[in-house]
C-alpha cells in the first residue's frame, strides 16, 4: 500500500473517529505537528496583512501565474 494511500485512509479514519481516539493519536504526533506548522514573525504577518490589503483595494494589481513563472525561471526581468 503507498504512502498516498495510507494517508487518504488515517484522513477518511480520523473524520469518523470518536474524540478519545483523536485525542490519543493527537499526542501521539503532536510534536512532529507543531514542528511541521510554519510561524511567521509579526514583521512577517505585517507585511502579508499590507500586501493582502493591497491587492484587495486595487492598490496592486498582481502579477498573472505566468509571469511569475517565467521570472522565478529567470526568462523575463523580474518586475517584483
């Protein structure tokens, strides 16, 4: 069984199991969950929140997927 599997199986289990299970397996893993959970500094959240804003009012306008991807590959000037 893959690794793809297993996983949609725990996710379909988890959903149905009752809360004492949920809480077992929850200890179980809780370190390795609260180290996979990335944290940002408030600086970092700042500065999500601004641009956030940003795009909402209109102020920026983004950039299409393709742009970004052709400047993450280096094929057009980087306009960011």
């Amino acid at each position: 069984m893959t690794a793809a599997i297993k996983r949609d199986r725990l996710i379909t289990y988890l959903v149905k199991a009752d809360d004492k299970k949920v809480k077992a397996l929850y200890s179980l893993l809780e370190d390795d969950i609260d180290n996979s959970i990335p944290v940002f500094t408030e600086q970092q959240l700042e500065i999500l929140d601004q641009r956030r804003a940003d795009l909402l009012s209109g102020k920026d306008k983004g950039i299409d997927w393709q742009t970004m991807h052709n400047n993450i590959r280096g094929k057009k000037e980087n306009k960011i």
